[in-house]
C-alpha cells in the first residue's frame, strides 16, 4: 500500500474548497488501495479558507494543514506542501478545480506500470482565457526556450504526481526566488506529459493580473537563464566597434576636408540611441543583482503561523 500527498496551494479559495474536498474524496474513494494525505497549504487567505479548512480536519483526519502568516506566493505554498508531504508519491493540485482530480488514478497507475518518475499535465487549449494573455503566454515560452538550457512545454500545468524521490530532489533547491516550473525540469527524471482541454475554475476569482503574470514571467527567465547578460555585453561589444569605425571616419573628414561643425540632430539621435541601450543593459544587470542580493538574505520561503496540530510559536520555518 503506497501513500498519496496531495499537495494544495489555496489563497481565497472558500467558495471552491468545499467543491474540491468532495472531488478528493471520490477520488480517494475509487483508489481504495492506496493511503490518502491531503495536505492543505493557506497561503494567507483574507477568507475563511482557514476555517474551512479545520471544519474538514475535524471530520476527516487525512486532512493536514499549513497555514501562513501572510500570503507568500503559490510558489512558497507549494514547498511548504512538499515539505510537509510524508507519501511515497505527491501531487499537486490547483484548489479551483482546474486540475482534474480523477487524472491522478491515471498518473499513479503510469507510475506504478511505466518508467516514469513523475506524470504531468498540459493543457491543449487555453479557451476562456483572455487573448492577450494567450499570446503572451505563447511568447514567453518561445522565448524562454530559445534562451535557456531548461526546457519548459507550453501549456504546462503545475498538476503532477511525482515520486517522493523526485520531490526529495526539488526541495533540495532552497531559492527564495522559485519559478516551480522552471525547478521541475530542472531536476531531471522522466516525465510523461499527458493533456487534457483547459477547465474554467468553479468558483472564486484567478489571482493573477496581468502584471502579476508579466513579472512572474521575468522571474522565470532571470532564475533559469543568463543569456540576457550575455546579450548586454554583445551591444557593448557591437557599438564599440561602430565607434571605432566613426572615429576613424570623422578624424579623416576632418583631416581631409577640414569638416565644419554641423548636424545636430545626428548627435542628439545617436545619444538617445546609446543612453536608452545602456539603461537596457544597466536594467538587466539590475534584474539579476537584485535576485542576488535576495538570496543572499537567506530568508526563509515561508513562515507558518498554525497547522492542524495546532498554533505554531517557536517553530519558523526550517531554514538552511
Ligand atoms: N494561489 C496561492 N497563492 C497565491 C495565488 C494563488 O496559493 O498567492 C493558489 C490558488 O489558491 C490556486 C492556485 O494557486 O489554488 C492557482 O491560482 P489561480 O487559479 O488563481 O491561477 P490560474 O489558474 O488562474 O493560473
Ligand atoms: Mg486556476
């Protein structure tokens, strides 16, 4: 008999969590032979998420909880759920039902028959979505795939059963700044994609703008490549060597012809054109410095303020 964790990040999710429990359960139910833990994660809910979540502990003794002392991210919320995991597989599933729970029958028999290490999901389609924010989507994977040696699939969902193995591994990379899908190619294994269409949430409200996202994005692209610094240093190299050839050309014009001073407008283009490159560069430097110094902090991912085992006081965060 193997245990099963379910990992859930939840932040103001009231309205879906009664949903989802219910889903679980059946779940749960069909996988008669395995041992269930669902491991709740309240990422600083401004909601009753929290009570809702001990309502359910009270009836039901697989639920586990964490709950934060502000919100940290999806991104903490994950590692506080992996961290606290005890299956032999984990999986982490969205609270608004976005993420199939009926799958994970699929993905643990993959486990169990196939030479897989993990099982994800990507979504074949994006309806519902706004179009923007599709075609940005789509462009940020291209781009982060050209520039990056870890590779990301459009598409890909965070929902996945790995074994304890591979979560071993992923809680072995402590950065404050995490972009989990970036973490999860990272550390390797076999994973087999399996798709499925895009599922509306079923209550509650996404709690990503599009700025958010935007943001999220760079976060991806500064934790999982460098190759803007080398981009940086190729306009340096590039526009030395214009200068070197200008030089060469305004001392022979004026050697020559005894050129008078004359054009503004071409110096003042030329000043904007190098001024607007170095603040680029400047600003991407900038990008990675401050990733650096955040983690230098060494801070904790994230501090728990109760679980179901009651109200924490001494124990923060396991750090380094
Ligand atoms: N979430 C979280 N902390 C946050 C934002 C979101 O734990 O700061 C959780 C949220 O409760 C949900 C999951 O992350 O379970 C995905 O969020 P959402 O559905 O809003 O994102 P979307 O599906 O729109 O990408
Ligand atoms: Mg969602």
């Amino acid at each position: 008999m193997d245990r099963i964790s379910l990992v859930i990040p939840c932040y103001n999710e009231e309205e879906a969590l009664p949903f989802l429990y219910e889903e679980l359960c059946k779940v749960a139910n069909r996988m008669n032979g395995q041992e269930f833990e669902f491991v709740f994660v309240n990422d600083g809910s401004k909601d009753r998420t929290l009570e809702v979540f001990k309502q359910l502990r009270a009836k039901d003794n697989r639920v586990r909880f964490i709950s934060f002392s502000r919100n940290f991210g999806k991104e903490a919320a994950i590692f506080a759920g992996f961290e606290a995991s005890t299956g032999d597989y984990v999986a982490m599933i969205d609270a608004d039902l976005q993420d199939p729970p009926m799958l994970i029958e699929e993905m643990y028999n993959t486990l169990q028959t196939e030479d897989y290490d993990c099982v994800a999901t990507r979504r074949t389609t994006r309806t519902g979505e706004p179009v923007i924010r599709s075609f940005f989507a789509r462009k940020f994977y291209q781009l982060i795939n050209n520039i990056s040696d870890t590779k990301l699939v459009d598409g890909a969902r965070d929902f996945r059963l790995m074994t304890r193995q591979m979560v071993d591994s992923i809680l072995e990379l402590r950065e404050y700044n995490r972009f989990s899908k970036g973490i999860f190619g990272w550390v390797g294994f076999n994973t087999k994609w399996i798709s499925y269409e895009n599922v509306e949430r079923v209550a509650g409200t996404t709690k990503w703008s599009f700025w958010g996202l935007f943001f999220y994005s760079l976060e991806g692209i500064v934790a999982f490549s460098t190759r803007p610094l080398a981009i940086a240093s190729l306009f340096g190299i590039l526009f030395f060597l214009i200068s070197l050839v200008m030089i060469a050309v305004i001392i022979t014009k004026t050697l020559i012809w005894d050129d008078p001073v004359q054009g503004w407008p071409s110096t003042v283009c030329v000043i904007f054109l190098i001024g607007g490159i170095q603040l680029l560069c400047m600003g991407i430097l900038g990008q990675y410095l401050s990733k650096t110094y955040l983690e230098t902090k060494r801070r904790p991912i994230y501090i728990v303020k109760e679980t179901e085992e009651g109200k924490e006081k001494d124990r923060r965060n396991r750090k380094n």
